[in-house]
C-alpha cells in the first residue's frame, strides 16, 4: 500500500513522458523497479524475525561490497572481513538462537540494495527529473503486491489507506528522491559507504522506539560494520566521484 501511493505520488509529481525514451531506458527502469520491490520485501521480511539493528548492518554488507568493487585496490579487501565479522557477533551464531530465515532475507535485500544503488546511478545518467522513480516505484508496488496482497485481504481499512499515505512520504518518495540526486553527484562507490552510519542509527531508533535494547558485544559488532563502511569510504577516494545533476 506505502509502494502504491508512493508511486501515484511520484506520477503525479513527475507526469514522465515515456515517448522520450528509449526502449532500453524503460526496460532499465523496469527491473529496478522489481529489484526495489524485491529488496523492500525481503527487507520487512527480515525485519519480522530480527532486530532492526541486526537487519541493516546484514543488509549493509550490499552497499559496502559496491565500495570495496569500486576502490579496486586489494587493501580494501579487508574492510568486508571486518564488517562480516561484525555481523557474526551481532546474529551470535553459536548461540543456536539465530533465525537462519531471517538472516538470509537480510542478505537477499543487501544484495539487491547494492544492485539498486549501481543501477540507480545509471538510472540517474539517463532518465530527467524524477521520471525514473516514476517508472520504478509504480513497478516495486506491483513486484511487492504479489506476496503483499495475500497478507492484506481483510486489513484494508480507511485508516491503514491514511497510514499508507503518510509512510509513502517517508519512503519511498523523499528517500528515495534525495539518494537519486546524491547518486547523481557521487560516485556509487562513495555513496555506498556514506551510508554506513546507518546501522548505527537502526540501533539507535530500535533502542528507543522498539526497545531492542543491544548488549555489549552486540554494540561491538555494529561498531565493526560502521568502522568498515568508513574504511571502506576512504580505500574509494581515488576514484571520480562527481557526476552532474539537474537539481545543482
């Protein structure tokens, strides 16, 4: 439902004219838009078995093996050992408690955000405006409404339709937006790791909204994913990493 009005948001916003595009253009937009889908469903998915913080330092692994790819210097090679390692500790799997589901739902999104964020470059280059996300997100609702339609027979209510509304602004339409006009003025390299704070902030907000209070060695392990996407930042320097935008 959030996918849905968000991309009826994005049409109204952008009124994209296909005819100005390539069939190879569209056809871009078009898996994006069943690679962002797929990565939102499996996201939620993971989300349902893990703690919030758990769910994006796994799914992080995608956006920092972008950046290691990019760096192409053999040194990096380190920085997803350290972020693997964190994520050991943090899913604990000695314990015999981890939700092996779970895990690799959060891994199947990693890889399909760090194909989004190659794609989205790419998709940036090609599309004006926000034509693209106006393709893409109306197809993401479709991709996420196959196995989402089945869960929401009989939950559909006024005020669901009002929530759906209200998180479509959340996400996807202003995320979404602004990583399209970052990716258009960043390497993907760069904006991968630019993002590692992110598992740090999903622990925070799960501490203080979900009460997923993490413990000490699970702090630990978070520290060693951000330590690592920061790392890995710095081995993607060398790179270009400006690309021109329309919103400058």
């Amino acid at each position: 439902m959030r996918l849905v009005a968000g991309g009826l948001m994005f049409l109204v916003i952008a009124r994209p004219k296909l005819r100005s595009y390539s069939r190879a253009d569209l056809r871009s937009a078009v898996i994006l838009g069943v690679i962002t889908g797929s990565m939102l469903v499996l996201f939620f998915s993971a989300l349902a078995r893990l703690p919030l913080g758990t769910t994006v330092a796994i799914e992080f692994l995608g956006p920092l093996g972008v950046a290691v790819l990019r760096a192409h210097r053999r040194s990096a090679l380190v920085w997803p050992v350290v972020a693997l390692g964190g994520v050991v500790v943090l899913t604990e799997p000695w314990v015999g408690t981890t939700d092996l589901l779970g895990v690799a739902f959060a891994v199947g999104s990693g890889v399909g955000w760090g194909t989004y964020i190659l794609m989205t470059q790419k998709l940036g280059d090609r599309f004006s405006g926000l034509d693209g996300l106006a393709i893409t997100i109306p197809v993401a609702a479709i991709a996420a409404a196959i196995p989402g339609i089945p869960q929401a027979v009989g939950h559909i209510t006024p005020a669901a339709i009002v929530f759906a509304l209200a998180l479509a602004l959340l996400s996807p339409v202003i995320p979404f937006s602004l990583e399209l006009v970052a990716l258009r003025r960043l390497s993907a390299a760069t904006f991968g790791t630019l993002m590692a704070l992110e598992p740090a902030f999903a622990v925070l907000l799960g501490a203080l909204l979900l009460a997923q209070i993490p413990d000490a060695l699970q702090v630990a392990g978070i520290a060693a994913v951000v330590i690592a996407g920061v790392g890995a930042e710095r081995a993607g320097r060398a790179r270009p990493a400006l690309l021109p935008s329309p919103f400058a």
